[in-house]
C-alpha cells in the first residue's frame, strides 16, 4: 500500500513539473491575441511617433478618469508604485518562488523570462524606436504598465492551470485578480498624469504579446528538454 501510494505521488509530481503553460484549446486564441496586441501597438506607435501632445483618445479617456478618481489618490499611487523596479522585482520573484514550490520549471521561467522580454522590448527598443515624449520622457510604452501587465499574465497563468483548488471556477476566478490590478495600474498611472492611455494600453498590449508567446514558445521546448535529459535505458 505504502508503495503504491509513493508511486502515485511520484506520478503526479511528474505531470505538475511537466503540465503545459497553455491547455490545448486555449492555444488557438492565445495566438490571436498576440496578433491583436502587436497590431495595436504597431498603429498606436505608428500614429504617435515623434510627439508630445495627447491625442483624441488620450483626451477623452484622460479627463473621464481624473474627473472620476480624484478621491482615491492614496490607493492609485499605491497602486502605480508596484510598477516600480523594487516592488516589481519583489512581485516577479514571489511568483517564481511560487512556481518552483509548485515544481513548475516552466513557470519560473515564464514569470522571470518573460517580465524581462517585455520590460527590454519596451524600454530598449520600442521607446526609442516611437521617441514619444511626455514631460521631457519617452513614454510610449508605459515601462510601468509593461512590467506589471506582464507579472500579472504569468500570474494569471499559472493560477489557472494550478492543480489546487480543483475547483476550476475558483481558479478562473483568481487569474483574472492579477489582471484586474494591472489595470488598474494603467488607469492609476492616467489619473496620476504620468502617461497617456495610449501609453497604458500599449505597455499592456507588449505585456500580453510577449508573455503568450514566451507561454507558447516554453510549451513547445519544455517536454523536448526533459526527454534529453532523461537516462536512456
């Protein structure tokens, strides 16, 4: 019995190393998404390369959030401040520990890997690629916005496809609070005149681009890495 029981423990920490980022189904969409957000951050940088001024969009959605937030001024800058260097490296390396308890090899690197990726192609690359300034900043992306999008994807999914709870509907539940703190990060960072929401919205659109295909690419390397690792008989 004891045997049996050992042996059924060490199959199922087999699957929960080796389970995929991405389940089957979802895979389809997730590729659609990535589409979706390269396109809108291709049009957005496109449209405000080499300005300074808020757009339409900007205008409009800028003086509905401030009008409406005023009252919340210590929980918004509360907010935009996890997406600063220390506090976001704090977050991403809580939910890398997290994933390695969890014995999802794949997940530390999604939480690391692809906070990073997103992060180096917004401040290395896109910014000064766009040079859009705000107050004498380059602010398209939102590095912020970037960084905390980014945590709260590989947060979102790894909680969804957690073995515990079981419960499927709790689980969906929890992947979707990361989400719902990282925007309102991006309407944080509105409200405090630190960036357009254009700039949100492209940092968000980075995140989740660069995220799922760091999802997509791990799912695809992780099962080929572990059969070269494994002793031929």
């Amino acid at each position: 019995m004891v045997d049996a029981l050992g042996t059924k423990e060490a199959v199922a920490a087999d699957a929960n190393v080796h389970r995929p980022l991405l389940a089957d189904r979802a895979r389809g969409p997730v590729v659609v998404v990535i589409f979706l957000a390269i396109i809108v951050v291709a049009v957005l940088g496109m449209r405000y390369a080499n300005q300074t001024a808020a757009g339409s969009l900007d205008r409009t959605l800028d003086t509905f959030i401030r009008t409406h937030l005023r009252r919340y001024e210590s929980l918004i800058r509360a907010l935009v401040m996890l997406g600063n260097p220390l506090p976001a490296t704090i977050v991403v390396a809580a939910v890398a520990v997290a994933a390695a308890i969890a014995r999802r090899w794949s997940g530390v690197v999604l939480a690391i890997g692809g906070t990073l990726a997103a992060v180096t192609i917004t401040e290395l690359i896109l910014k000064p690629l766009v040079m859009r300034l705000r107050y004498g900043h380059l602010s398209f992306p939102s590095g912020h916005c970037t960084t905390v999008a980014a945590v709260a994807i590989a947060t979102s999914i790894l909680l969804t496809g957690a073995q515990r709870p079981r419960s499927l509907a709790v689980r969906l539940v929890a992947g979707v609070v990361p989400i719902v703190v990282a925007a309102c990060v991006a309407v944080g960072l509105i409200a405090e005149h630190i960036h357009y929401a254009t700039d949100t919205l492209a940092g968000c659109c980075v995140a989740a681009a660069t995220v799922l295909t760091v999802a997509l690419v791990l799912d695809v390397i992780a099962p080929r890495v572990h059969r070269s690792s494994q002793p031929t008989g």
